[in-house]
C-alpha cells in the first residue's frame, strides 16, 4: 500500500498542498500539487498539476478562507480519478504542516490537544501565518481522523542561533518570562537550501557555509555556517529584517506611534482567536512593497523600475539596500569563509534584474555573476549563476518547503508517529 504524505504550507492568502508517496525508501515521490490563491481577494484561483493534467488560474466562485480551501482541495484530490492512491481522506497516513511560530519547539512534533492549545498561543506572534495553518490543522482532524497531524516549525532550524544574536539589549527578566527573542522564520526553506546546495558542492552540510537569501512574499536573510543557522534577519515575529510584499521590515520601533495615535488599540481585523493591534496591522499588512508601487508582484516592480518608474525604482532600490546590509553583516559573520550566496523564494528564483543589482554591490567581496547565466539559470533545483573562477559562488535555489516537510516525515515516521 502506498504511504501517503499530505504537505499542506497555508498562506495567509493561499493554501498550498502536495501529495507524495513515501512508500519507497529514498525520496518521497511527488503525486500531485494543488494550490488555491487569492484567497484575500476573491474570486479564488485554483492551480492542479498532477502527471499530464494541467489545470492554471481557474476561477472558484464559492470557496472562502483557509478552511473552504482545504475542504475545496482535499475534495479535488479525492475525486481526481488519475490520483489512484488517494481515493479516500482515510488513504493520508501523515498530513505535514508547515506552522511558522513553532516558539520553543526546535523539532517536528506530532499536534495533539496540548500541542495545538500551545500554538494557539503562538498566533498573536506570527499573526499573516500560524492561525491559518491551525484552521487546516482542526479541518484534517475532522476529516481525515487517520491521518497523523505533524507540526513543521519555520523557526525550528534556527534553534542553533548563538545567544549574543538572539538577544534583544532590553531587560532580561522580562525578555525570559516573555519568551522576547529572536526566533528567525522561512527555516524549512533554509532546511531544503542547505541540504540541496551541500549536495550540489558535494561537501557534507556540516562544512557548508552559505548566505541564503529566502525572498517571497515574506523575505529574509540567513547566516549558514557548517549547517547551521548562526543568524537571520526575522525575528520575535516575521516583520523584523526585510521589507516584504505587505510588510514594512526593519523600523525605528517609536516610529509607529509617530505614525498613528491608535498603535496600542486592537485592530478591527482581530478575531476571537487571534488579537492584533493597530500597530501591527499597519506594518504587517499595510506597508511593504503594496504601498509603495500599488503592487506585491516584484516582477512587475522590476520591470516598472527599469523604464523608469519612480515608485517602482524606489522599491527596487530599497531592497538592494537591506539586502546587502545582510550579505555584508554575514559576510563578517562567517569571516569571508563563504561557499556561496544563495538566491531563493520567486523573486530570488525568478529576479534576474534583482540578482544583478545585489551581486555587482557584492563584487568587492569577491561574488562575480555570469550575465548570460543570470538572464536564464535554466533547469535544476540548484543551478549555478556565478562567473567562472570568482571567489564565492553564486546560487539560485528552486526551495520547497513541502519537500522539506516530507523529506524529514519520511525519514522519521515512526519516531514522529509515537511523538505525541
Ligand atoms: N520575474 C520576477 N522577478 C522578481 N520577482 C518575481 C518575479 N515573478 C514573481 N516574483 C515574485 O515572487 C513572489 C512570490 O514568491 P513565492 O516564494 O512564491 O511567495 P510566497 O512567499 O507567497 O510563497 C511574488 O510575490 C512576486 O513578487
Ligand atoms: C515566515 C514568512 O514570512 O513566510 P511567507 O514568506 O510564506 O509569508
Ligand atoms: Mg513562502
């Protein structure tokens, strides 16, 4: 019988699902994808690709929210007669989610009450992201009652982040009782990036040392030394580090109260499960790329940029600016002993104009990009861009954070299954 292994990475506009077969003992293999977007701004959008059918940008009239669209998917799943070994919701022996504020948890664990009242708790920290996932997570206990629900934590791979750069200079007690710390996010991308370009080097990840750069609708640095995370740019929440496509990133924190007197009022978006302030509001969901150009698609920024878009161009080079910020602070972080630079997330995989801007400001460290490269990277989930003969590497990174949950459910399911 196949084993099935759901992966489900809930947005806080879409729901992204792929179904593997872990019944072999190498790599889960990849059945089907399904994704529904636009979820912020209906009519919703569903994509379907499994074998040879095809299905991009169709229209759903009636599905709302995360748990409409996990019903709509698993729906579509069961019913898709070329999709043999998932006839029924009772054939999903795991189903993997991807939590972004997993607070402590430095590993996978199995959700049960207690794990799911704990990360309720989480919510108010990561508030784009963890309630959304928590709605699936209560969607596949009703519906799916065999499956084993998995909690993958985006901040569990930077559990390795050295004291002095997870600390916050403000009063420790408070800091300790509160849990205020730097927690990083994107990690089980960071996972797939340094697992795959390892490979890729043919070093073992232990003496792997990258500057990856996870760039998404949410977007973030990250310092790799042999393996690990040692730093990275998000925080105590997502909205620390570099701005994002609704998101502000770095700000003076008193600026916020300069900017509005209702910082500290709850915000009208909140929910019975979920409080948001004001504050919060305005800079994780309206700031970021949308204010600035009327747009969070950066491709269109870079193009509107290059004909001479003053907004666009602004937000190009705001970028370029954090960005090296980070590549230079890493850089001294990992004391120049660097293996590669590592472009990932859409705009990182599909940025050409993006990558040039970084990399010729990267030069006088030694990273030289190869221009025909960079235009077209081609094929490969790591695919490499850098000049011949230039000191450090240059990567792009086709990462998968639905792999990466299935990869390591695969590897661990039994241990996973009793980790209740
Ligand atoms: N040609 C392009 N150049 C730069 N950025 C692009 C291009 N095409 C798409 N993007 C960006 O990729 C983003 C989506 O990245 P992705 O990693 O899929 O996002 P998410 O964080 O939602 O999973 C889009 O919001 C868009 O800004
Ligand atoms: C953590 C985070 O910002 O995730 P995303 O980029 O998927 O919004
Ligand atoms: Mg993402």
């Amino acid at each position: 019988m196949p084993r099935i292994i759901l992966a489900i990475n809930a947005g806080s506009s879409s729901v992204k699902v792929s179904v593997y077969d872990a019944s072999a003992s190498e790599e889960p293999k990849e059945l089907a994808g399904i994704q529904v977007s636009g979820l912020t701004a209906p009519p919703a959008t569903l994509k379907y690709d499994r074998g040879d059918e095809h299905i991009k940008s169709q229209e759903l009239q009636d599905v709302k929210g995360q748990e409409g669209a996990f019903d709509y998917i698993l729906k579509h799943l069961t019913e898709d007669s070329g999709l043999d070994a998932l006839n029924h919701p009772d054939d999903i022996e795991f189903a993997c989610h991807r939590i972004v504020h997993g607070g402590n948890y430095d590993k996978p664990v199995r959700i049960d009450r207690d794990t799911y009242h704990h990360l309720e708790k989480l919510s108010d920290l990561a508030p784009l992201h963890n309630a959304g996932a928590l709605t699936i997570v209560k969607a596949v206990h009703d519906k799916c009652p065999k499956a084993s629900n998995i909690a993958f934590f985006d901040s569990a791979f930077h559990a390795t982040i050295s004291v002095p750069a997870r600390t916050y200079a403000i009063d420790q007690t408070i800091a300790t009782r509160n849990g205020l710390r730097k927690y990083g996010f994107h990690g089980l991308s960071y996972a797939f990036i340094t697992r795959s370009v390892a490979a890729q080097l043919a070093k073992p990840t232990s003496q792997t040392n990258i500057i990856a750069l996870h760039l998404g609708s949410g977007a973030s640095a990250c310092c790799i030394q042999n393996g690990e995370s040692e730093d990275t740019s998000m925080g105590l929440t997502p909205l620390a580090g570099l701005p994002g496509a609704t998101r502000s990133g770095d700000v003076d924190p008193s600026l916020i109260f300069h900017f509005t007197h209702d910082a500290g009022k709850l915000s009208p978006s909140s929910t019975k499960d979920m409080s948001i302030t004001t504050a919060e509001e305005i800079l994780n969901k309206k700031s970021g790329w949308q204010v600035l150009t009327g747009t969070t698609d950066f491709g269109v920024i870079s193009s509107k940029a290059a004909q001479g878009d003053e907004k666009c161009k602004l937000a190009f080079d705001i970028l370029v600016d954090r960005l090296i910020g980070f590549v230079g602070s890493y850089y001294l972080k990992l004391g120049g002993d660097v293996d590669a630079l590592v472009f990932a997330g859409g705009m990182g995989e599909k940025g050409a104009a993006l990558r040039r801007a970084v990399v010729e400001k990267a030069r006088c460290l030694g990273f030289e990009l190869d221009e025909g490269k960079n235009e077209k990277p081609g094929e490969g989930v790591v695919v490499s861009i850098g000049k011949e003969g230039s000191r450090h590497g240059i990567l792009v990174c086709a990462t998968d954070e639905q792999v990466e949950m299935a990869t390591q459910c695969a590897r661990d399911a039994e241990q996973l299954k009793g980790s209740e």
